[in-house]
C-alpha cells in the first residue's frame, strides 16, 4: 500500500499535527507528531502483510473522523519560535547589588524557580539546571528546544518549551504533561492545581487541564506579545501590548480589562493582586477584580517582576541591568546594579532575590536589611562564580519506553479509549476511577503500564518515578 500522510489543525489554532502510516511486507510504521517536526515512529510487525495493511488503513480511518485530512508533507508550514531581543541600555547606577553567588547557564534565560531544596534555571539552548540554595548544581535536563519559564505546581516542576510541550522535571526522566500547539510562539506559561494558562506572541490566551485538554481559547485579543499569565482559583490572569485582564477560570469568559501605561513584559501575582512590568518603566499593581492600586516607578522597562510574600516588598529589574525594591504603597526603597545582564525573569525566596539574566546567568542576591545598607555603602560580599559539575547527569525526554515482565509490587496502568481520546486509568490497588497525567506520545489502546507510584493532585494522578511497559 502507499504511505497515507494525514495532517489537522485545530480551527481554535490550538493543535497543528501530522499523522503518517506506511506498510512494509509484514511491517507497519507510523509516525506522528507536530507539523514540522520529526515526530514519534511506531514499529509494529504482523503476521502477514495482509493483516498489517488492514490494520494501517484501519489506523488512518481512525485519524480520518478525528478530523485528520490528506495533505501533502511540508506545505504546512511550522509554528514559529519567538526569539527575544533584549535592547540593553547603559548602566543607570554604580552601585552593586550584593550578589552571593551565579551561575553561568549557558545562553539566555528566561525560567526561574525557587523551591525548598532547588533554585532553578531555564536557557534558550533548551537547558534546565537545578541548584541547592547555596548554588551547586546537582541536575541537568536537556530538551528540544528553548525554555522559556519554569513554573511550580505542588510538588511538581515544569518546563515551558519552545517546541509546544510543557515537560514534567519531576521524576527520574523528563516527559511531556501538557501539549500546547499554538499557532503562533509561546511566550510564558503558568500552572495551578493542574490547570495550565499559555499566552502566546499573537496575546492569545489558552487554558488546558491536567489531560492536556483544551478548556478554551481567547485568540480575538486586542493586543499581541503575551508576555504575562498567571492562574489562581478564581481565573486566568495575562498581559500584553494593550493592558491586563482576567478570563474565567472555567468558561474562559473575559471578567475584565484595564488599559496599562506602556506594553506588559511580565507578570506576577500575589494574594489579592497582580502586578504588571511594562515598557512605561512601570510596575503597576492591579486588583484581582480589576482596580488599578498602586504604580512603582522605575528607570527603564521593565523586563521582570516579582514581591514578597503579601506584596510587602515589590522587586524589579530593569533593561539597564538594575534591581529595584518598593515598599508597598510604591515608595522606592533601593535601586542596585545586578552585575550579571538585565534580569529577564526573578523570584524572591526567604530573603533572597534570584534572578536569570540576558547573560544567562542564574543569581544568588542577598536582599536582606542589612545587606542592601551596606551595598548602598558600596560594600558587597565576594561574587562566588559556581563551576559546572564535571560528571553531572543529562537528562533528556523518553522516545520510547523500557519493558518489564513483571509489576514487582508497582502500581499498574491501563491505557483505555474513551471516546475520540486515549486515558490512562489506575488498575485495581485501591485507586480512584481517575486519570493519570500521561506522556501522550506513549499512550497506545489496551497497553498496560508500571509506575513506581501515583500522588492524587486533585481530581487527577501524576506519576511518580520511572515510567515502564508491562509486557504480555
């Protein structure tokens, strides 16, 4: 039979896929993935050529009333990757922060996250790094392409990725948690209890849940550069060339808009509030419910943002390579030079600042009270440059799984259709009739699976160490 290339895409924009089918004598291959990718390939052999023939023209008929065409290979063309430009002016202060310790990445970085044992960092060559707290670096990740932000959800890591997957960093291997296919570049990424906002380069807003469903999409917006989004309880938060405004978390329905002063580059929110970086060199602080509150004003755009716990202080860094820190009601408190590049994305943790840079480096400041006093005296600790581990493990994205004969006391995992999709479901062990948080590209109908463990995160499981298939 002849190769049947089949391709869909999403009339939202959210989803641009291929899926191809080819026989060799006894052979089936098919292979699937996102336009202008490689892909994943699946061999199987059959008994006869017949039965492998029958079974790819069954396959392709599937694919066909999902909403899959006939198309021709390489006319369509591949969702394109956001390249930030960072325009980095003069330096506007003398004065040093005082910085602990850094950590050169390796390229430019986006993703930040501080968590109880790690700080992490993300960088546009795809890789992810994490440190202890006092900047030794104990994990590497390598995957496909740029990392625009790393984001938190309970104890679970995530990598925001410029090939259009969200990548779980949690267990032994990374793996892809949510597929985000846009039409146009992802530019940041947000997780809460399983749900996960994408804003993209159009300022289109996306919101999936934990089986990386598409809930809705807001792709009519009014202005484009999606560089904020943020998800609580109550709805999706986001940003762009016009303003900031709150979606919905369930139905996508927008609840608000408010015009800012200057494009937003970033975002952040705490408690009752969110606070928008823009171009106006302005952090502006916004109610939940919409009211605008507070302004904190600064000396150049505003590439990053973030505060301390209940918004007591609010922190910023500037195009110039400046840190900045505001009291609450705005009044300017410090104003530091990092050392390190203009910082793109930061988190503040127990009394420190960390921060990743248009250098790409991962930085340790001590914004303690005392400190800051005696940086602004022009005294500052010994930077502490952190040398890569020689031998420290890479670790990249599972194409294919290892098999098992036996579970050996593991939790055991059927995949099972339901409907058009594909679910991965707990067997017996005493579980919830939920599904498991699953790589997509692993699932195949009736394939039985053993994990080292499941944690319930709410209406859902996700997986806990090494994934394996369970053979006959």
């Amino acid at each position: 039979m002849e190769r049947i290339y089949l391709e869909y895409s999403d009339p939202n924009g959210a989803e641009h896929k291929f899926y191809e089918v080819s026989v060799s004598g006894a052979e089936l291959t098919a292979r699937y993935g996102r336009i202008g990718t490689d892909g994943q390939k699946q061999v199987k052999t059959f008994p006869t050529p017949q039965k492998a023939e029958a079974e790819a023209l069954k396959k392709a008929a599937e694919k066909r009333r999902k909403g899959y065409a006939d198309a021709v290979e390489g006319t369509t063309p591949k969702r394109g990757v956001m390249r930030r430009t960072i325009t980095e002016g003069k330096a506007t202060t003398k004065k040093s922060a005082p910085v602990l310790w850094r950590f050169q990445s390796g390229a430019m970085a986006f993703g930040v996250f501080v968590d109880a044992d790690r700080a992490w960092v993300g960088n546009e060559r795809g890789e992810v790094y994490g440190l202890t707290l006092e900047g030794e670096p104990d994990l590497k990740f390598k995957l496909p392409d740029g990392v625009k932000c790393l984001v938190r959800d309970g104890q679970w890591t995530f990598a925001g990725c410029d090939d259009g997957n969200v990548y779980d960093l949690s267990g032994k291997l990374p793996f892809v948690a949510y597929e985000v296919t846009a039409g146009a570049a992802l530019l940041w990424l947000d997780i809460h209890k399983g749900m996960l906002g994408v804003s993209d380069s159009a300022g289109s807003v996306y919101a999936f849940d934990a089986e990386s469903d598409q809930q809705w999409g807001n792709v009519d917006q009014k202005g484009s550069m999606g560089w904020m989004v943020r998800v609580d309880d109550q709805g999706v938060y986001y940003g762009h060339s016009k303003g900031v405004g709150m979606f919905d978390r369930t139905t996508g329905v927008s609840l608000w808009e408010k015009s800012t002063r200057g494009g937003v580059l970033f975002g952040w929110q705490e408690g009752a509030s969110v606070y928008a970086g823009t171009t106006a060199n302005l952090v502006q602080r916004f109610s939940k419910a919409g009211v605008h509150e507070a302004d904190y004003a600064c000396d150049g755009t505003i590439l990053s943002c973030a505060t301390s716990p209940k918004g007591e202080y609010v922190f910023a860094g500037d195009s110039s390579g400046a840190l900045y820190c505001f009291a609450q009601d705005g009044t300017r408190l410090w104003k530091l030079g990092s050392g390190c590049g203009s910082a793109l994305s930061m988190q503040y943790a127990q009394q420190r600042l960390y921060i990743v840079t248009s250098q790409g480096f991962l930085a340790a400041v001590d914004a303690s009270e005392a400190a800051i006093q005696a940086a602004q005296q022009g005294v500052t600790p010994q930077v502490r440059d952190v040398k890569m581990a020689a031998a420290l493990e890479v670790r990249a994205p599972q194409t294919a799984l290892p098999v098992t004969a036996e579970a050996g006391g593991r939790v055991v995992l059927v995949c099972v259709r339901d409907g058009v999709k594909l679910r991965v479901q707990p067997v017996g062990g005493g579980f919830q009739a939920w599904n498991v948080q699953f790589p997509r590209d692993l699932r195949e109908e009736g394939a039985r699976y053993v994990v080292d463990g499941l944690l319930d995160a709410g209406g859902f499981y996700r997986v806990v160490g090494e994934i394996r298939r369970l053979s006959a």
